[in-house]
C-alpha cells in the first residue's frame, strides 16, 4: 500500500491469506486502517508488517497490531512519531486456556477486566506516546526514529513477561536512549549495530543474553579497535554468527574471538584496514570464513582452524597464497578464490581441483 487513503479493516476480509502487509508514506491519515471499524473484533492471519514514512502514533498502531495475533515480524522505517516501545502483556496473560462450563461465568468476568485493563494500558500508553508490541513478536526492525526510547511496559511489575517471546533482530538501535527495561527482557536473538561505542554505552547492551546468535557491526566508520569492555558485551559466549562489514578504521579482531564456543561463520567485508586474523586463532567450532574486500588482510599459518568447511577469498590482494595442501583442514568440502592477482594462488586452487570435494 502506497500513499493510500484510510480503509475500513473489513476490506482486509476479502483477503483471506494475507500473511504480509506494507505500507508506505501513509502521510497525513493517522493510519490507512482505523477510521470506520468501531471495536470490531477482526482476527487477521497477517505474520509480516513493514511501516515506512507513516505518521502513526504509538496508539493507533498498538490498536491496529491487536487485529493481528500472528504478527511475528515488524519493521519500522521512518516512523518518527513513534517515541516509545513497551511490550503489551495484558496481551499475553489474557490468553484463554481450557475451561469447564461451571467456570463460564467467572472466566467472562476475568475476560472483562482483561480488557478494562487492556484499555488501561493503552490510554497510559497514548498519553506517554508509546507503542505497545505485541508479546508474540519474533522479529523487530527499528530504522530512522533518532528519539525512540524502548521502555517496560507503563502498567507492568511482572519482570518475566515484560519481554516480546524472542525479541529477535532489533535493528540499529543506536539512535535510541533512556532504555529502561527488566534484567529478563532480552531474548534478542540477532542484532545489527552501525556504532559500536554508542550501543555499548548504553543500558541495553548489558541485557545481550545466551539468547544472541548473530550479530552484524555495519558501517561504523569510527571503530578503530574493541576494548574489553566493548568486547565482554557485544561478543557473547552463545553466539553463531559474526559479519564485520563496512568497518573502514578497524584494524584489529576482537581479541577473544578464538575463545568463542559456538561460533560457526564469519564474514569479513569491505574492512580496508585490517591486517590480520586474530594472534590466537579462530575458535575451533568455525566451520565458514568469508573474506571480501580487505586489501591488507593476510592468512597467517596455522589459521584455519581444522572444524573449517567453507574458505571464501574474494578481492583481498594481500593474499597470494594458502597454506600447504597437508595444512589444510581435512574437513575443507568448498574453497571459492575470486579476483585474485596471485599466479601462484591460482596455481595453488588449480592444484586443489579434485582434492577438496
């Protein structure tokens, strides 16, 4: 949806197995789906919502999510009237269980405080500008809100549900201040960050738990190197993935890179600056090493760890040769070597057709 006019919700009834909506520069109208549906209870099956350049407050955004109980994955690009982020927790304690017939009565009476209560919530919410998301939500992407704060929910003392199920991908969150969230609300599971020093100042990035298995540092053209500090709460034990890309003054690792116990992949891309892989090696769990466009960087011996499955070389000069065949890891099922100036790096790859699978 582009630049639309505001639509009653029932329009949506005609689409059945709808499961992703977008809309784009919603403009002036509060938000295209509000206006003319009264509190009509609809239940729509739409997993995947992106909002970009949309004028929308925090209120009528967390009333038009409550029509969508699968909502798994949210972005929000552009929504600068969105200055606050909570969980909706009423949400997810008043989801119904089994009830006997005897029980009808008390269970309709629980489901209208619920709701009051619900109500309450979002009028408190409204008034502090603050979007309620849904506690179902997986994926959450922030993009372009330079005052958005991400805060516990106004109305909750429940330290355990003030948190979305798996609050994954919380992207570029470095623009956002004054988080104030419980000790046991991070379930992130990926995160993206484009400056390393504001993130780890802030709050938030004390709450990165064994819940983290990705994390991609893009664009941070200031980063020169990681202190202990920057590297005790961004490279965290539980992770699986690592990409450095865009880090134009980095010129080192983080130095405990080789003691991480699952990491699996790491791609390097487009870092011009760094020299080398860590001195101590990389962790012994790493089965893929992806290397792009890093001119200095070079393969010192002794650095493929002997878990290693996949090499990727592509456009880093510096690296003119591999190391010997019986240096190799045994466990190498596919080496990719592009724009490469070395003959005798070429040589080596020709060498290696029919020895690595």
């Amino acid at each position: 949806m582009d630049r639309c006019q505001t639509l009653p919700l029932r329009h949506l009834q005609m689409l059945s197995s709808l499961t992703v909506l977008r809309m784009f520069r919603c403009g002036n109208a509060a938000c295209p789906f509000i206006e003319g549906d009264g509190h009509v209870d609809y239940q729509f099956p739409v997993k995947s919502i992106s909002i970009y350049d949309c004028s929308a407050s925090g209120k009528d955004l967390t009333q038009l999510f409550t029509f969508f109980p699968k909502l798994t994955n949210l972005a929000l690009l552009h929504c600068e009237n969105i200055t606050g982020l909570a969980v909706n927790v009423m949400r997810q304690q008043a989801t119904p269980g089994q009830s006997s017939s005897a029980n009808k009565v008390d269970a309709a009476i629980e489901q209208q405080k619920d709701a009051r209560a619900e109500e309450e919530i979002v009028a408190l919410a409204a008034e502090e500008g603050l979007l309620l998301l849904p506690p179902q939500l997986e994926e959450l992407l922030i993009h372009h809100s330079p005052d958005l704060s991400l805060l516990s929910n106004p109305l909750d003392d429940n330290k355990e549900d003030g948190r979305t199920r798996r609050g994954a991908a919380l992207q570029d969150p470095s623009r956002a201040h004054e988080q104030v969230l419980p000790s046991h609300s991070s379930k992130l599971q990926h995160l993206t960050i484009d400056d390393v020093a504001r993130f780890t100042a802030m709050p938030i990035s004390s709450l990165l738990s064994s819940s983290l298995t990705t994390l991609k540092l893009d664009r941070d053209h200031e980063v020169e190197l990681f202190t202990k500090e920057q590297e005790a709460r961004l490279f965290v034990n539980s992770l699986e993935e690592i990409t450095i890309r865009y880090c134009r003054r980095l010129q080192y690792l983080p130095a405990r890179l080789h003691s991480l116990p699952c990491l699996k992949r790491l791609n390097i891309w487009e870092s011009e600056i760094i020299r080398m892989l860590p001195k101590d090696g990389l962790p012994s769990t790493l089965q893929e090493l992806d290397i792009y466009g890093c001119p200095e960087i070079r393969l010192p011996k002794d650095c493929l760890p002997s878990s290693l499955q996949k090499l990727v070389i592509l456009d880093c000069p510096t690296i003119r040769s591999l190391p010997k065949v019986d240096d190799l890891p045994t466990s190498l099922r596919e080496l990719e070597v592009h724009e490469s100036g070395s003959k005798e790096l070429r040589k080596q790859c020709h060498k290696l057709i029919g020895i690595i699978p």
